[in-house]
C-alpha cells in the first residue's frame, strides 16, 4: 500500500495527452511516485518508458480506478481536455473512491462550474494561465511571471537601467515604485539570495519583485 502522508504518497495523473505527460514527468522529476492512466493504448506505450507506471484503463470506469489502486492515493489530477463528458465523470469517481484532494483541468468557464459543482476540489486552467503569463512576458522586460488573482503577481526581472550601479538603500523601491525585492541573483552567482540594503545593482543582476500587476509592468520598463 503506498503512504498516505500527503507529502510522501502517490499521485495519480488521469490523461497523458500535452499537458497530463508533462506534469507526470515534472512530478517523477520531483521524486514523487506517479500512476499515469490513459485510456490510448498509444499514449501508454508511448510514456511506459519514461514513467514509473503506465496504466491503460477507462478512468470513468469506478471499478477500473479501484483495481488500480487509487483508493490508496490522496491526491489525483484529472488532465482530460479532449472530452468535457469524459473529465466529469472522471472526477465523480474520484470522488467515490474517497481520493482527498482532486485536481481537474477545465477548459471553459462552464466547464469548471461542472467540475467543482461535481467534487473537483481544484480547478485549473493551463492554456489560460500560460497565456496570460506569455502576454505580460511580450508587453514588458520580464523574464518569468507568475500571477495570483486578477491583480497580485511575482515576476523575475533585469534590474532596470535607471537602478544599475546604484545601492538598494537608495532606490526606495517600494515608496517609489509600489514594488517589493524577494530576491537577487547577481552576476555570476548560481543561486537567488535574499537583497540586503548595500548591495549594488549591476547590470546583469536578476530581481525577483513582487507588487500589483500594473506596477511590475511600470517597473520592468523603466528607462
């Protein structure tokens, strides 16, 4: 039987299409053991390889998920997107096999409204959320977003030219700009450390910066 702890147990990852196999391999990269379940015998030959275990079964199927052991599993992520119906019914047996914390992936508005109102306890839009971030990537000088609601985001960003050669006592970011520095990596450095009030902002030195969306925009492009 595999633990229970919820940070040491199994996972399960219910369709291997784009998004399913690569937060299968991201999870196994991570240490975590995954069962893959598809239902295209394709798609499980294709990831038998590179995953732990690979399992071909119909996951609206109650009894099919039980044999597979999913009872033992906490945690399980529904990542069917070619079928609203399928992804449904996935989740609903999930939820009588009792798994504690399902994770479905929706692909409209209608489409999440359903998968929680039927037990998905997390719902999530990948292409969305790519896409959103990509475009705030296009339109400034970030170089990874990450947003939180409609306005709270951390972004990683080049310390802007403006900043370079100054010390960070005198840069008052967040009187000035309304923003906040997590993080610094500078210039040959492997790792992000945290900032401290002396040190100087050279060129190629990297931020990790927290604030409203508008204002890393404003802050990422200033010149």
């Amino acid at each position: 039987m595999l633990d229970r702890n919820p940070d040491e147990g199994g996972i399960a990852v219910i369709g291997l299409g784009r998004f399913g196999s690569h937060l299968a391999e991201s999870l196994t990269a991570l240490g975590r053991e995954v069962v893959a379940i598809d239902r295209d015998p394709r798609l499980v030959q294709k990831w038998s390889p590179m995953l732990d275990q690979v399992a071909q079964a119909d996951s609206t199927d109650e009894e099919a998920l039980r044999q597979l052991g999913l009872t033992d599993l906490r945690r399980a992520v529904v990542a069917i997107g070619a079928s609203v119906e399928a992804s449904v019914l996935t989740v609903l047996s999930l939820v009588e096999l009792g798994v504690a914390q399902i994770w479905a992936r929706a692909t409209s508005g209608q489409h999440a409204k359903i998968l929680s109102s039927v037990g998905a306890h997390h719902v999530i839009f990948p292409e969305a959320e790519t896409g959103v971030g990509l475009a705030h990537l296009i339109v400034s000088r970030m170089l990874d977003f990450v947003g939180f609601g409609e306005a709270f985001a951390v972004a990683r960003i080049r310390v802007p030219p403006p900043l370079r050669g100054r010390p960070t006592s005198e840069t008052q970011l967040l009187a000035r700009y309304g923003v906040r520095v997590i993080g610094v990596k500078r210039p040959g450095e492997n790792r992000y450390r945290y900032i401290s009030d002396d040190l100087e902002l050279s060129e190629d030195t990297i931020l990790i910066v927290e604030g409203t969306i508008e204002q890393l925009q404003r802050f990422s492009t200033l010149s």
